[in-house]
C-alpha cells in the first residue's frame, strides 16, 4: 500500500468508562459516515458493536470491537473496547492497535475511576487523543466547569475548540473556534448548516478563541512570537499547529456533541481526519504491556 494511502488511514479507539454512551458514539458515527442506514442502540440489541448474545442480554460492552467507514476520503477503523472495570484488560491490549483516540467526558465534569485508568495507560503510550463532551441534550453543567473539573483529575489542561449552543433540550450546535462560524445541528445524522455566530454569544466566542489561539501558539516558536508581538495568525497556521500538538500528545482539543442523538458526529469526524494521526505518523509501541491480565 502507498504512503499516501496509509495517511489517508485513521484507527481511532473510542475510550471512556462504562455507561458513558461510547457504544452509542461509535454508531452515531457509522450513521454520520453512511456506513449505517440507522442508528444501532445497546438498549435494543440492534448495535452493530454489541452483537454476542451475552452482550445484548447484559446491554454493555464485554469485548473489543472493530467496525470501519470512510470519512472525506479518509478510511477510518473504529474499535470499541470495553469500559467496565472488569473487562479493562481487553482494553488496554485493544489501545497498542490504535494510532490515535477519542476520549468521552461529561458537561458535568464527572469521572470515574476508569476513566482515570484509561486516561493514565493513554499517557504511557504517548496516545494522541481528541476529548468529546457528549450528552451535551441530557446533563446540566457549564463548559468552564467541565474542563476546570476534568483537568483536575487528569492533571491535564484541555482546550475547547467547540463551545455549546444551547444547552440540554436547547442544544442545537456549536460554534468552531477555530473558523469563528456557527454550526447549526440538521437531524440525526450529524449533519451542520453554518451560519454566523450569535450576536449574544460573540464575546464568549471571542474569550475561548484567545484561549485557543494562546495554547496552540505555545506548540510553534514563530506562531508564539508572532503572538505575544499581537501579530494574526491564520486560520490555516492554527489548524497545522493544532494538528502537531494532538500528535504528539501535548494538546487535547475538546468537542461538544450528543451522542445518542447524533449530535455533533459529523463535526466529530472532521476533527478525527483533521487532527488525529495515521498509523504512519505513529512509531511502533514498544515494551508497553498492562501490568496485570
């Protein structure tokens, strides 16, 4: 296969604990990408991800599973691994295959002990990871909190590329950060229409790009003297340097979506094309192995 073909590859694993909707994701995104002409639910066993007759009976994932669809040219393997702290192990072997990762938090901010778990084992293997705050619809909370709260207990500074439109039954889009647009949210599938941000939301717009802008700049010398000299920064310059800080695991974008909805995949598997590495971009892990089976 030619190295242009392998860029064009993405193994993206989807992390988070158990019951956080990671299955629901991963068929939102088969439904977003047409891989699927419905959407799949745990709940129902019709999950394309949880087929084996023990799952469907216990509605959860026991066991690693891979589905793939194309994205924009791009040809991505999704793998859906286990969550409950009793299956972690199958996770942990599952994450040497990935080259890059999603990682589900919460509007609330909440996390459990797996997460933590499966946060510290991405460390190790230098993952690079993209965080997706889903249930945007369901849970209450406030994005500052969100990433105040999930920075505390991962000892990580994450930096939202996305911010709400709405929230619970209001949330209806986001605006990207990084073009300054408004994405509106058009059915199940995923699917924006942009338009200009809201007037009453500027500010609050404007206060997250600097954020943004401040911590993507520190990943590139020039960028970040251009920057303190209050030089522009093009939206192109932004999205490479981003793109290298994701790689090398030092900057954690953060999204905005519903999963269970479909609410934000579209936008979701930009990101994943966009930002998130191909195998060829990732060095072979070695001497990484979980400490217990």
């Amino acid at each position: 296969m030619a190295v242009d073909d392998i860029r064009r590859m993405r193994t993206v694993g989807l992390l988070a604990e158990g019951g956080a909707g990671k299955t629901s994701l991963g068929e939102a995104l088969l439904l977003g990408a047409g891989a699927t002409s419905r959407m799949g639910h745990t709940e129902d066993g019709s999950s394309t991800f949880d087929f084996e007759p023990e799952e469907i009976r216990r509605k959860i994932t026991l066991s690693t599973a891979f589905h793939s669809l194309s994205w924009k040219r791009h040809d991505l393997m999704l793998i859906d691994p286990p969550g409950y702290a009793n299956f972690l192990s199958d996770t942990r072997y599952a994450m040497e295959a990935m080259s890059g990762a999603v990682f589900l938090g919460h509007i609330a901010g909440h996390l459990k002990v797996e997460s933590e778990r499966l946060w510290d084992w991405a460390n190790e293997l230098n993952l690079p990871r993209i965080v997706y705050l889903t249930r945007m619809d369901r849970e209450e909370g406030a994005l500052t909190t969100a990433l105040d709260e999930m920075g505390r207990v991962l000892e990580t500074k994450f930096i939202a590329i996305q911010i709400p439109i709405g929230t619970q039954a209001n949330f209806r889009g986001v605006i990207d950060l990084i073009t300054m647009r408004a994405l509106l949210f058009q059915g199940e599938n995923g699917a924006v229409r942009e338009d200009a941000i809201p007037m009453e939301m500027q500010a609050e717009a404007d206060e997250y790009r600097d954020k943004l802008v401040e911590a993507v700049a520190e990943m590139d010398d020039d960028l970040l003297a251009r920057y303190l000299e209050g030089g522009e920064i093009t939206t192109a310059e932004l999205k490479d340097a981003l793109r290298q800080g994701v790689v090398s695991a030092r900057l954690f974008p953060v999204l905005c979506g519903a999963g269970l909805r479909g609410l934000g995949t579209q936008t979701l598997l930009d990101a994943i094309v966009d930002y998130l590495p191909s195998p060829a971009d990732r060095p072979a892990v070695s001497g990484a192995h979980p400490k217990t089976r």
